[in-house]
C-alpha cells in the first residue's frame, strides 16, 4: 500500500512539473497523459481522452523515458496503457 502511493504520488510529481518540449512539430507534454494515470497505476480501463493524447505523445515517450531520466517509473505504465488502447509503443520500449 506505502509503495502503490508512493509510485503515485511520485507519477502526480512528475507530471506537476513536467516540461513541455516541442521536437519537428510535435509538442511533448507529459502533463497531457495525466487522463492516463488511472489506467497507469490502478489497471482503470483508458478512456477515450487517454487513448487519444498518448496516440498523440508516442513520439515523445522515449524522450521521457530517456531523455527526462522517468525510465522505469514510466514504463510498466505506459505499456498498459498502450495495451489497453491499442497503441504500438515505440522501439525504445521493446526489450
């Protein structure tokens, strides 16, 4: 329990203070995957709003996970996000 709301309270955290970064037309806002933490860290269905915005932030989900230094806070998350919404997740997420 002391680390499910830790991990939320870390993910809430970042995305309070996260940057928004603009790479070949396409604008990164972690902040706009905020309708997703449900889905990231209580395994909620996605909504629809979800499911759009990280259609929307694909090509910017390596440069969170990497570039921003999230890596492993983001990943269990993202892919079941991605799952849930039907989203191929970039490169940086096949290991």
């Amino acid at each position: 329990m002391v680390k499910n709301n830790l991990a939320s309270l870390t993910v809430v955290a970042i995305l309070l203070v996260a940057v928004v970064h603009q790479t070949d037309a396409q604008v990164c806002n972690l902040f706009s995957l905020s309708p997703c933490l449900g889905t990231a860290l209580f395994f909620i269905p996605p909504s629809g709003v979800c499911c759009r915005r990280l259609r929307d932030q694909v090509p910017c989900l390596c440069m969170y996970t990497q570039g921003m230094g999230y890596g492993q806070l983001l990943e269990s998350g993202a892919r079941r996000v991605a799952q849930g919404c039907g989203v191929v997740l970039p490169p940086c997420y096949i290991k």
